[in-house]
C-alpha cells in the first residue's frame, strides 16, 4: 500500500512537471493597416465560437495616427469585434515611435473602449518602453490563456509617401497636352456655326 501511494505521489509529481515544461503556443500574423479589413474578413470568420486571446501591435510613425490611418483601424476593429467570440480578449499595444501598452486585455465586445484607445493611442499608455515588438510578445505570453487561441497580430502603417517617386517633367508634359487638347475644342467649338453655314450656302 506504502509502495503504491509513493508510485503515485511520483506520477503526480510528473505530471505537474510536464504541465509547468508545456510549451506557450502563441502565433503571429502580420498586416499592413490598408489590409486589415480583408486580414479580418479572411481570418476571423463570422459566427466562431473559439476563444481567442489576440495582442495587437500598431506601428505608429508619428506622435498620433493620421486621420486615414485611423479611419482604416476603427473599421478594422468594429469588424474584429463583430466577429470574435463573447469570451475572446484583446490587447492593444504600439511600436515605432513610441512604444507601450495601450489597452490590457480586453473583452473583444467592448467597442467603445477599443475605439477609445485608438483615437488616443499614446494617450492610454502608461508606461513607455524602448522595444514595442518585444514588450507586445512579454505581454501575449503573460496574459497566455490555455483554453483560448493565442496569437500575436501586428499591424505595419508603412510610409508610402518615401517610396513614391513623382516625375515632373512627365507631368508636366501631360498638363502641357491637356492644355492643347481644350485649347482645340474650343477653336472647333467656335468654328462650328460657320462651318454650318458654308455647308447650307
């Protein structure tokens, strides 16, 4: 009897072991903000029972989200809300220009908060740090659920403007030939009634 209560005091022991040695499963995705409605519509799907456990990172490159920018993230997010489960949580937290925790986590139903946060993102955090992709990945696993589908979704705001290159003299030229294009129209215009008339005469 001794033997046996000491076999599964050891089993015990184990199996608490492995439980504390289970490896945090916790998956990332990446977005750019001009995708996030379609990344939503694809991933999420409408009606899912699944518990999720979502830590949002936002790229922000200035001192606050351009006008667009939020626009496209409040819209992203009413979805997110929509189609996310009743238990499901998520964070909200930024890198680039500045770096913290915006919103800890969250139920997912909670749109006003979640709309709140993004109108002023820097505003909420209290706390700033110098690595926003690091400190978003402590903050999934800290707050990691086991009965919850964790993941990590970054979400890149990318300066479109640095990598658009205008050439002048080609615009130039199309405002040059658009210029003679009206230019003829109203020459012809003009001439039509004396050209009516030649042909009556």
């Amino acid at each position: 009897m001794k033997t046996l209560i000491n076999y599964l005091i050891l089993l015990l022991s184990i199996t608490v072991i492995k439980a504390q040695e289970a490896p945090i499963e916790i998956e990332t995705k990446s977005v750019d903000i001009e995708d996030l409605i379609s990344f939503v519509v694809r991933t999420y799907e409408a009606g899912d029972i699944e518990h999720h456990n979502i830590s949002f990172i936002i790229q922000v490159n200035s001192e606050e989200l351009p006008g667009e920018q939020l626009v496209m993230l409040k819209q992203g997010f009413k979805l997110i809300s929509e189609r996310l489960s009743d238990e499901s949580r998520i964070s909200i937290l930024a890198y680039s220009q500045f770096n913290g925790i915006a919103l800890q986590p969250t139920n997912a139903k909670n749109l006003e908060l979640i709309l709140h946060t993004l109108t002023d993102l820097k505003g909420n955090i209290v706390e700033f740090y110098q690595d926003g992709i690091g400190l978003g990945y402590e903050h999934a696993e800290e707050n990691y659920n086991d009965e919850a589908f964790n993941s990590v979704v970054m979400i890149r705001a990318a300066k479109k403007a640095e990598n658009e290159v205008v050439d002048i003299e080609k615009n130039g030229k199309k405002a040059k030939q658009k210029k003679k294009r009206d230019a003829l129209m109203v020459t012809a215009l003009a001439l039509l009634p004396e050209i009516i008339n030649l042909i009556k005469d």
